[in-house]
C-alpha cells in the first residue's frame, strides 16, 4: 500500500475509546451505581440510540447539539446529503441527546406493559453535537435513573433522589460534595411577585442557570437585555443569593412569601420544598450533604418542580457532577394525560475524565486476574489446568500460560498487568500435590498444599 493510500484509524474527534486499566474503573463504578439503584427499586430498561427528530425536540428541546441519524435505506452517496439537509417530519431521525424525553416516549410506546409509579434505570451512551474539547465529548454514557406516575407523584421521590446521590458518591468516595437544591416554582413564582412577564420567565431561568458560568455582572447584563427593568434585575439578584443555613433559608422565603403580591407560585414552591427537604432529613442523609441554593435552575425546559446539582467541593470547576430534576408534563404531552416524573442524571464518561484529571480517582489494573499458573513443563499443562480450574470454582480470577517462558519473564509479564500472585508447579511439586505461591508485590515465595492453595490465596489478596 502507498504511503498516501494509508488508512486513516485515529478515532473521530469526540467520541472516547479506552485502555483495559480505564474500562475497568468505569465497569467498577458502573457496578457501584446499578447496585444503589436497585436498592431503591429501579429497574433496567433499554431505548434505541435513534430516536424520531420530533420526539428529541419535543417541550423546546432545539438544541443545537443534535446528531442526525443516517437513514439505512438510502445509499451512502446520499446520506451525507440526509444528514445536512436538516430535514423535518415524522420520518427524520437523530441520536438521542439524554435518556429523559427517550424514556418519555417509551413508556407512551408500553404504557399498557408498565405499572406505575415505573422506576427505571438506563446506563446507555448519548449523543451530541458539540464542540469536542477536554472532558466534553461526542458520545457518552449517561447513568438515570427516573421515576413516573399517572396522575400524581408524591414529592418524597423527589427526596429519594439526593439518597440515592448521596450512597452513590460516598461509595465511589470521591471527597466532599454538596447536592444543591431548589424548586423551580420557587423561581417563577418570585418572577411573576416582581412583575416579571410570563413570557420572559423562561429567558430569565436559563440566564440565571448561567450564573456561576459568565458570572453576576453578565447575568445582570443579560437580564436587562431580555427585557428586565435594572430594578427587577437587582431584586432577582439579591434574591437568588439569600444564603444561610437550610432552615434560616426556608424561613426567609416563608416570610417572603407571605408578604410578596401574587405570591401563590412562590408559597407552592416553598412547601414543595420544605417536604423534600424534611424526606432527604428522614432518610438518614446529613445536613452536610445537602443545601438549598436558589440559584439552581435546570435550563431545560421540561422541568417544572425539584431541581438538583451536586458540586465536588474544592473542585467546584468541574462543574455539577449529577443533576436533574420533576417534570410534570413531558411524558404526558405524549398521551393527553398528566405523568410527572422526577429524575437525576450523571454523565459517567464526563465525570471519570474530570476526575482521573484531577486524581481524585486512578484507573484500576489492566486486568482483572489475580492470579497466573505458569508454566514450568509442557508435560503438566493437565495439572495446571485442573488447579486452575479449582481456583476459579473458588471465586479467583486466573489465567493458565499456555506457553512454556524462563521463569522470569512469565513473571515479568504478570507483574507488568499488576497480577498479584504465581503458581509455581513444578515436577516434584506435582508429585506431593505442593505448589510454590510467589507474591509479586511483597516477593514473598511459600509453599502451600494443593488442597489449600485457594483459601491461602484468598487470605492473601488485598
């Protein structure tokens, strides 16, 4: 092949590939969170990577990190022209961008298949079209869990949601974070109190979802911009930087609330809030860990009650590590019936890069073996086969050299993977059904009984 013939194999700006030692982390904290979501009842489901265009877009979601899908039937000199065109209607197709309006159209696909409330989890790779840069990427795994209802969905699964944030972190242990809490009926009601139009709330949500990204004087720039008088800015300003402890923030806004005009999406809010507050209390998660920040918004449109965003403190640059929030109408407007929903998020590839970044986590061992039988004399492959095989019925992870090597390199080779421990067999050692256990890490070598060889190891591993 000519050198201007080469294949070009780097992977596509964007999308992430891994390293043994990194697919490994991820499986591990994949583990982690799939076992704290089925401890509050969550059950796995699956939706397509393609979803209908309408579907993605609908409640607003315009977004312009939308991947198009390729449609199959057309040959590959048109689908370049499929994918530009930009094309509307039932039959365009895209990626889908998060696992929420996905999982809204799901259950109106199996409504009759589901029981409700219906808890779910997903642990499936999304797709956006955005600018790929470090710790942003193309594609990705995102980790939901949801839970929806028909009719009516009791605000305590809003206070399941920093539980279940709370296990989850703690047992990854990742430091010190701080789940960030608010209502978005706190938000308009306290718009609508100062005279804010309800045509302009939506435009001062995602301002003030920006805030701790462009900052108080560009927020107030941009408030004004939007229509805002300088004497509303200044009050929704002061307003969404009321601070205090959890329960001297929800008697200032009781205490506004009361006095406000038009307050009664404001007074909804607030004992929204204070029932969440009191059920995360309930279920044993600290004071700590937890804390009411009205400047929390959720720019996404479908939110509507509960909204959350968890901060890794001392490194609040990497920005919310888990967010979500209530919806009330999103799956609904697929059926003309009122399902609200509650949910969190967490972007899994985004969040291990950032934190192998900033060594807040390591990768693990390129491997999951604990143990290597090498390979002494070709005439004893069956002995090292049936131990081999005796370890793995005791639970270890093994792996039997096929291939006869000087000693030390089989050595060499296991201790590069970070494999623990080597079974030495040998011919006299076959014959008393002994082995010599190597220890690479300590280079302790003992001689242990066939009959024992797994319980020793197992005592040993670390």
């Amino acid at each position: 092949m000519a050198k201007s013939d080469k294949i070009n194999f780097s992977t596509p700006s964007g999308f992430p590939e891994f390293l043994p030692s990194e697919k490994r982390l991820e499986v591990h904290l994949l583990d982690i969170i799939r076992r704290v979501f089925e401890s509050y009842g969550f059950t796995p489901i699956e939706t397509p990577a393609v979803e209908r265009l309408e579907v993605l877009q609908a409640k607003g979601n315009q977004g312009d990190n939308i991947i198009y899908g390729i449609d199959p039937i057309l040959p590959p000199n048109r689908q370049a022209e499929k994918d530009k065109s930009g094309e509307t209607g039932s039959e365009a197709r895209a990626l889908k961008f998060d696992q929420t309006v996905p999982f809204a159209a799901y259950i109106a696909r199996h409504l009759n298949e589901l029981t409700f409330p219906f808890a779910r989890y997903q642990m499936d790779m999304v797709f956006r079209g955005e600018r790929a840069k470090d710790g942003r990427f193309r594609q990705f795994r995102q980790c939901d869990i949801d839970v929806v209802a028909r009719g009516k969905l009791s605000l305590l699964y809003d206070a399941q949601m920093p539980a279940i944030i709370t296990e989850i972190f703690e047992a990854i242990n990742i430091g010190d974070f701080v789940i960030r809490i608010n209502n978005r009926k706190i938000l308009t009601g306290f718009f609508e109190s100062v005279g804010v139009a309800e045509n302009q709330i939506k435009a001062c949500i995602g301002i003030i979802d920006n805030l701790e990204k462009i900052g108080e004087s560009k927020v107030k720039l941009e408030l004004e911009k939007a229509g805002i008088s300088s004497e509303q800015t200044e009050k929704i300003i002061e307003f969404i930087k009321i601070d205090g402890s959890i329960d001297d923030i929800l008697d200032k806004l009781k205490h506004l609330a009361f006095n406000l005009p038009s307050a009664e999406q404001l007074n909804l809010g607030v004992n929204e809030l204070e029932t969440v507050i009191n059920g995360v209390r309930d279920l044993g998660v600290t004071d700590k860990r937890f804390c009411i920040d009205l400047s929390i918004a959720r720019g996404l449109n479908y939110y509507t009650g509960t909204v959350y965003e968890t901060t890794l403190i001392g490194h609040e640059a990497l920005g919310s590590i888990c967010s979500g929030g209530r919806y009330e109408e999103l799956v609904g407007m697929f059926l003309g019936e009122k399902m609200p929903g509650v949910g969190i998020s967490i972007g899994l590839t985004r969040l291990i890069s950032r934190l192998l970044k900033a060594g807040i986590l390591n990768t693990l061992s390129a491997t999951p073996t604990q143990v290597v039988v090498v390979n002494m004399q070709e005439d004893l492959m069956p002995v090292y086969l049936k131990v081999s095989q005796q370890l793995r019925q005791a639970g270890i992870n093994v792996v039997t050299n096929f291939e006869k090597r000087p000693l030390g390199k089989q050595f060499q080779a296991a201790d590069k993977q970070g494999i623990q421990f080597c079974v030495i067999i040998g011919a006299d050692e076959a014959a008393a059904e002994k082995s010599s256990l190597k220890d690479l890490k300590s280079g302790e070598q003992i001689e242990v009984a066939l009959a024992d060889l797994a319980e020793e190891i197992k005592l040993r591993l670390v």
